[in-house]
C-alpha cells in the first residue's frame, strides 16, 4: 500500500530532517588520506559529531546514564549517511 500525499511528506521531512550532516563534519570527513582505514575515521568522526551535537551527551543533560533502554544504541540515519561517506 503506498502512502498518500500527507503522509509521504510527512516521512520526506523526517528523513531530511534526521540525514543532515554538518558541512564542516564533511571537510573534516575529506582530510583523511585516500587510503586510511575506514574503522578509524569512523572512529574519528563519531567523536568529532559529539561537538556539533553536546545536548546529546546524557552526562551533559543530568540524565541518569543507567536507564537507557537495551533497543536505543542502534545506528542513526546520520550514522548511516556518514558510514556512506566514509565506505568510498
């Protein structure tokens, strides 16, 4: 069953809203070497999304650490868009 209109607006604007990557995130992205190993700019580049996006850090927020549910640590579509950059 496609979706009507209302509703496939409504799923283009969370998808748009949820993949947006920082343009200086890129540039940071392209200062790697051609050839690095993917694992460490991911690692790289999950760290540096933590200083564009601090009101997302728990421990930032007062937030109790120990009651984040099990399901909540999958990827993000921000995550998902980023693996794509970095997997060229």
């Amino acid at each position: 069953e496609l979706p009507c209109v209302s509703e496939m607006r409504h799923f283009r604007e969370q998808v748009l809203r949820h993949t947006f990557v920082h343009e200086n995130l890129l540039q940071y992205l392209r200062s790697f070497r051609y050839d690095a190993h993917p694992m460490g700019v991911l690692i790289a580049t999950l760290s540096c999304m933590s200083t564009y996006h601090p009101d997302a850090n728990p421990a930032l927020t007062c937030a109790d650490l120990y009651d984040i549910p099990p399901h909540s640590h999958s990827c993000s579509a921000a995550e998902d868009a980023l693996l794509t950059q970095i997997y060229r």
